[in-house]
C-alpha cells in the first residue's frame, strides 16, 4: 500500500479525526517502529498504513479515488 494522509485513513475506517487520533496516540509504539515520528505526523509511511489497515481492517477498496 502507499503513503496516506491520516485523514484519508480515518475516512476509510469511518472514524473522526479527533478519534483515529486517539487511536494512533495508543498505538504508538508500534507506529514509531513503523515510521511514525510525531503525532503532528499528516502523512503515514507505507508500512505504517499497513499496520493500521490490518489493525482497523481497512482495505485498499474502501478508499475514495
């Protein structure tokens, strides 16, 4: 998959930006592993939307194109 916006992302896992923030905020340890540097962050490696897809089950299909 390729590098996306976190708000391209909560719109895929149909949540709002304030909740799929709190969402990475508990997941960042992992995320920092993944790429992730600061929470301030907009655009995700690939490897962390990966991570994010599978754990929210988001797939390549329910992004907007």
């Amino acid at each position: 998959m390729k590098a996306r916006m976190k708000f391209e992302l909560a719109l895929a896992a149909g949540m709002s930006d304030r909740t799929f923030s709190r969402w990475i905020q508990s997941h960042r340890e992992a995320l920092k592993q993944l790429g992730v540097v600061s929470k301030k962050q907009k655009l995700l490696p690939p490897r962390a939307v990966d991570y994010v897809c599978y754990e929210l089950g988001i797939h390549e299909e329910d992004f907007w194109k």
